[in-house]
C-alpha cells in the first residue's frame, strides 16, 4: 500500500500502467518511423478517462485533479516516452480552464476528453526551432481582433 495515494489513485494507476503495457509496446516503434498521429490509440485512451483527466465533468471531463492526471501521464512515460507525450499534451487547456469564458471551456475543452480533438503548442519556426525565447511570430491587436504575422512548422 503506498502512503501517499489513496485506493482510487491506486487503480488509476494501475489502470494506466495496464492500458499503456497492453498498447504501447506493439504501436510506438511503428508511430516513431511513420511520424503518424495514433489518432486510434486517442480513441481508446479517451474511452477510459485518460485524455483530459482534470477536465471537470461539466465540460466533459472524467473531473479527475491533477494528481491524477500525473499519475496516468507518470504510468505512460514508464512504458514509452513518446507516446505519453502525445497522450498527455493538452497544452493551454489550464489556462482556458482558469480564465476563459464559459463558451471558450465549452467550445475548447469538452472536445478533448471524447477524443474528438487535441490541444498542442505552435512553437516552432524556421529560424528559431523549439527556442521559445527566438520565437518571432507575433499577435497585434488591431481594433477589436488580432492579426498574426510570422511562420511556424
């Protein structure tokens, strides 16, 4: 028994560690080399809370916290880096989650735990790679929208 998760951490866990050993194994190499998108693998990942877990059930989300959220993200890195990564990434969902609005959390969150979309980051660029601190790209407020000027990969 560990001293620090309680009994439902204990069988997210070994839920986890179960999915990410019964699938990783026989797609990981195959993804790596294709440089393909295991949309099928989302799929199933979704089906059992996995995507988006500390998405609150109001907006589609197993409504899991974060400690949770890490334990499945812990439970898949054991098993294969990458496709964790692929698995875990819902970059920006926090912030929508803290300060957006009620349609932004609807519009942009309930989506990702169904499986039906995925967040991600527009970092990289031609001439400053993944170096955030070189990034060019730029978002100017003109009247009441944006303008986006720069190029990304």
């Amino acid at each position: 028994m560990d001293p620090f998760l309680n009994e439902e951490q204990l069988e997210i866990q070994k839920a986890a560690r179960k999915f990410a050993l019964g699938e990783f194994p026989q797609v990981a190499e195959e993804l790596d080399r294709e440089e393909r998108y295991p949309l099928e693998l989302l799929k199933k990942a979704a089906s059992l809370g996995f995507i988006g877990a500390w998405i609150p059930e109001q907006y589609g989300g197993p409504g899991l916290g974060f400690m949770e959220a890490s334990l499945i993200t812990e439970e898949f890195w054991r098993v294969d880096p990458g496709c964790s990564s692929i698995l875990s990434a819902c970059f920006g969902g926090q912030m929508i989650l803290y300060f957006g609005t009620e349609e932004q959390k609807r519009t942009y969150l309930s989506p990702v735990p169904a499986g039906q979309k995925i967040m991600g980051s527009a970092i990289t660029e031609p001439n400053a790679g993944s170096d955030v601190a070189g990034i060019r790209t730029r978002a100017l407020a003109e009247g009441d929208s944006f303008v986006l000027n720069g190029t990304k990969m």
